[in-house]
C-alpha cells in the first residue's frame, strides 16, 4: 500500500524545511507515484523483504508493507534519511550490529522497531537527476545482498526513477528543472485569495520566441534546450525577491507572484533581469543568447474565478520579446488586439476552407507608349459576414505569420487565372499579375504554377509573379534556381516595392526579373518633394539600364503621371489610371479606356 511518510520531528530545520515542501504539497493533492505499489510489490518479493521505501529528495516519501495497516503513517528517522540520500547504495546487513544504527529504529512504532535489515539504492530520473533512493527493510537480518539481489534493488530503482518522472508531470513538479508548474501555480494563487489577499502582481518570463526554441532543439537536440532551461530557472531564482518561489507554466516560460506592494517592481529590477537574461548562456560548453521577454499584470485576486492571468500577462510577456527594453506592463487594448488578431486567423482559415467570403479585386496597368492596358494585378478582399470589409493591409500580415500564406497565394492564383481564362475567350488580350510571399517562394512554386495554368488553358506567359524585393533577399543560391524556373515556364517576374529593400547592384545584375516596380512611397509625394522625385527618377534609369521593364506604382494623379512621362518608364498603376476593380466592372474599363492615353487618364 502506498503511503506517506511523515518526517522525524527531531530532524534538522533544513531538512524539516525541505520535507514540509514536498510531503505537504502532494499529501494535500492525493498524488503519488504512478506505478509505485507494483515496483514494491516486485521489489518485496524478489528480496524477500517486508517494507519497501521510496524516499525523493525533497522529503517526500511513499512505503508498502505486506504486514502492516495500510492506514498508519510511518515516520523514517533521520539517520535512514541522512542514507537515502546520499546518491550511493547501502546495505546494512543487520542494523543491532552497526553502532551508528544499533539503537535508531528506521520506522517509529513497535512493529518497525525490530526491524533488522536495511539496503537502498539511489533512484535517477531518465535524464539522470538523482531525486532520492529506493529503501528495503525487513525484520530478519542478512549477511547481505547476493549479485541478483543487487539486480533486482537496482532495477527497482529504475522503475521507481521513470514513476517519478511519470509523477511529476501528474502532480506538481516539472521533470526538468523540477519548479511547481500551471497546476501549483494556480493553487497557490487560489490559497493566496482564501488567506484575505486582494491583488496581486504577476510577472511572466518568456525565454525565447517559440519558433527561436525550437530551433534550439532541431540543432542540439533535447538534452541541450533541458539544460537551458534549468539555467534560465537558476539565474531568474538569482535575481528574484526573498520568499518569492518561481513556477514553470510552460515549455518555454517561468511565473511567479512577486511580495505584496501597491507597485510593482521598480523599472532598475526590471531592467536587471532583463541584461541577466540576454547576458550569453553558456550550456554544455555552447554559447547562447535569447531573446527574452518579461511581463507584468497587476491581478484583482477576488476575480481570479473564470479570468485567464496567465494568457493576459502573456500577452505583455510576448509585446515584451520585440521591444528594446525587453519588459512590459498589461495593456488591456494589447490584449483585446491580440484576441482580436487571433479571431481573424481562425476566421480566414474557415475562409480559405468554404470559398465563400474572399473574392479578388484587380488594378489595371497600362502602357505609356500607347495607353494600352497590358495587365492587371490580382488584389485580395475578404468580407466578413459580421465584420465587414477586412482591410487587406490587417488580414494579409497575419496569414504570414499564421503560416496561411501558401493557402492565401493557392486561392488567389487559382481563382485569378481562371477569371483571366474567362476575359481571355470573350476576346480580352491582358496579362495578370498575382503577389507571391516569402512562404511561396520554394521549389513546390512552379510545379502550383503549372498545374493552375494547364487547369484553366491559360498560357503561362500570360502571367506575371511578383516579389517583393525583400523576399528575394531573403533567399539563398535556391532564389536563382526558383526564378529561372518561373521564367523557363514563360510567367515574367517582377520586382514588387523596389527601393524598400536595400538591394545592392549586384543582386540586381543577378535576378532573372523581367520586371521593376518602383514602390509607391517614393511615388506619391514625388510632385511636392524634389528628392522623391529624383529618387524614382534614377531608379527608373538604373532599371531601364539593366534591361528590366519599369513599372511606376502609386500614380494618383495627373501631376505625378506627366512626371512620370517624362522620365524611363514604361507603364504606370494607381488611382489616376484606375481605382481595383470588381471582376465584373473590368471589361466596361477596357471598352470604355481604349484610348486612355489621349484623354491622359480619369480621376
């Protein structure tokens, strides 16, 4: 029967300090060791013996007797403690004849004090921690154990080790750094309001950005994120107030609630921390440098039923992570935006999903040389059924980072390339132009290209993609090989918002683009702002000079557009040639803008 154990009332204060954490807390929860009562059973009868005891680190203690009442609580005297501890085997034959023990019953009570023979064997976790001894006792003494006792004392142990890991994760410790986790963390907080508290300050440390972790553990495996994790806990437990215990609330974030005070730590601590937390960690004789993020909520303890703490100041915790300062206060507005932003991820992928709510708008493009309209650009909308118009500018930043991108650029290619299929038998001879991401941008891209093309009988040279010139500098040797690709499929490539990414004139010389699109924030004060002007003015002859097409986007009027005339350009988009259209509005454009070049555009 498994049980605890009490602890010796004589026992040092340390080792009182240290057995109260343990055996209280998880005799108030009800938790043990999974798989305890068969280990003993096994242990007992393969030994012979009639107690088995296993004894943890942090005073806690479980024991099976074939004899004795399950309901009476042992306590183990301090010397046998003192023993299991000790992270050696022992074995004391027969304890009348060892002066140390001679007189010192392992267990109070009469039956426990004839007890005769005692052996243990240190229990690990299966990471190696040592977290206490599995302990045999038995009232007839031995002249020892045989080489098979010994095996079975040890794998006992083993078995006993991986129960206690097995434990952890269902009572309140986390296996690796062996901190109170969620569950503990939210009971004590509950303890908190019982004992009279009203408010509270949470604090939450955030190591390192989730995709940055696991990154870690791709390139160095397990054991390396485990044992930076018990570093990060050992300098946070370093820099923390006295009396304040520190909760690991997941894989990669510690909590803890700071003393009572009407304010919260002063911005010196916090900024402490902070440097002690981005100083190199040097794990396994690897450096490492982290990205953390701290922050604080200020907690109403009375309406602590039914809210979330946790997912609130982790929200402080995560603006945190970018910010130079690396700490942060709760915002309410900052979390509603969150929750919001999270809203609309779901939202979009049930949209992506149904086809119902996103639909395409396009831009024309026309020629300068003859007003020609040579294409269109493919612009995604998504109307809401509740919410209305998203703008495009808030739903197309959060698939990128909701990795909803590739579903996104899927949609848009295939319902543009059909309804350019559809213009092109009713006699349209335009091109389209369709956005492709930095998610886009891999092998995959041109056999999705091919596929669409061939679904709808669209000539893929009829079709161009845009990069935006950041994305292409993202990209390794694998960017020439895409592109070349793309470009032996017949589709042109473009440019997208030049002058934003700092291209050198080498990358440029290097990219097989058909196309550059000078980005409109040079464009639109270019008519006020002489710099802006001369700006797009030699990006527009650089291009030219390279062989690429010059496309000038951002015209919104005639000042701009006869500016724009003027220099080596060779087509323009914006509101001075077209605001986007709806699908069915394009053809009535092209009917009625035939000749856009010689009345020079409409407003």
């Amino acid at each position: 029967m498994q049980t605890t154990v009490e602890q010796d009332p004589d026992m040092t204060s340390a080792e009182s300090d240290t057995a109260g954490t343990g055996a209280d807390d998880r005799a108030a929860e009800g938790y043990a060791v999974p798989g305890f009562d068969a280990i003993a059973r096994l242990a007992a009868a393969s030994l012979d013996v009639a107690i088995v005891l296993l004894v943890l680190n942090n005073g806690s203690a479980y024991w099976y007797s074939r004899d004795a009442d399950p309901e009476h609580t042992h306590v183990l005297h301090p010397l046998y403690l003192e023993a299991a501890r000790r992270g050696t085997g022992q074995v004391l034959a027969d304890i009348a004849a060892d002066a140390r023990y001679r007189d010192t019953p392992p267990l109070s009570g009469t039956a426990s004090a004839a007890l005769r023979f005692f052996a243990c064997e240190p229990v690990y976790t299966l990471s190696g921690r040592h977290v206490g001894a599995l302990c045999v006792m038995d009232p007839v003494p031995r002249t020892g154990l045989d080489d098979a006792g010994h095996a079975a004392l040890r794998d006992a142990a083993r078995l006993a080790g991986a129960g206690v890991v097995l434990g952890g994760y269902l009572g309140r410790t986390d296996p690796v750094t062996q901190l109170p986790h969620r569950s503990a963390f939210f009971e004590d907080l509950r303890a908190r309001r019982l004992n009279g508290a009203q408010r509270a300050w949470l604090i939450v440390i955030e190591v390192a950005p989730v995709e940055r972790f696991n990154a870690f553990v791709r390139a160095m495996g397990f054991p390396y994120a485990d044992e930076l994790m018990r570093a990060v806990a050992a300098r946070v437990q370093a820099w923390m107030p006295p009396a304040t215990r520190l909760y690991q609330v997941g894989v990669t974030r510690f909590a803890a609630v700071l003393p009572e005070a009407d304010t919260p730590l002063g911005a010196e601590q916090l900024d402490d921390l902070v440097a002690r937390l981005r100083n190199p960690f040097d794990c396994l004789d690897i450096p490492l440098t982290l990205q953390p993020g701290v922050g604080l909520l200020d907690l109403d303890v009375r309406r602590l039923d039914g809210a979330d703490p946790l997912r609130q100041v982790m929200s402080a915790s995560h603006a945190a992570q970018h910010s130079p300062r690396g700490w942060a206060l709760y915002e309410r507005s900052q979390d509603e935006r969150h929750r919001q932003e999270f809203f609309l991820v779901t939202e979009l992928a049930a949209a992506l999903t149904e086809r119902t709510e996103l639909y395409l708008d396009y831009q024309p493009r026309v020629r300068l040389s003859d007003g020609r309209c040579v294409a269109v650009e493919a612009l995604a909308r998504w109307r809401h059924p509740t919410l209305g118009e998203v703008p495009p500018g808030q739903f197309v930043p959060l698939a990128e980072r909701a990795g909803l991108m590739r579903s996104l650029t899927g949609w848009v290619l295939e319902h543009g390339v059909a309804q350019l299929a559809g213009w092109r038998r009713a006699g349209y001879d335009i091109g389209l132009s369709i956005n492709i991401s930095n998610a886009d941008f891999d092998a995959d891209l041109v056999t999705r290209l091919e596929a669409v093309a061939s679904r709808h009988a669209v000539d893929p040279r009829g079709l161009e993609l845009e990069f935006t010139e950041s994305t292409l500098l993202l990209h390794n040797d694998a960017t020439s090989r895409h592109l070349a690709a793309v470009r032996e499929l017949g589709a042109g490539i473009a440019i997208d918002d030049f002058g934003t990414g700092y291209s050198n004139l080498a990358s440029l010389r290097q990219m097989p683009a058909t196309c550059l699109k000078i980005d409109q924030s040079f464009v639109r004060s270019m008519d006020a702002n002489r710099h802006d002007a001369a700006i797009v003015r030699s990006m527009a002859a650089l291009a030219r000079d390279l062989g690429f097409r010059v496309v000038v986007e951002g015209v919104e009027n005639r000042r701009i557009y006869h500016a724009v005339r003027r220099m080596a350009c060779d087509e323009v988009q914006g509101f001075h040639v077209s605001r986007p259209l709806p699908a069915a509005a394009v053809p009535a454009w092209l009917e009625r803008t035939a000749d856009w070049h010689h009345g020079e555009g409409t407003a």
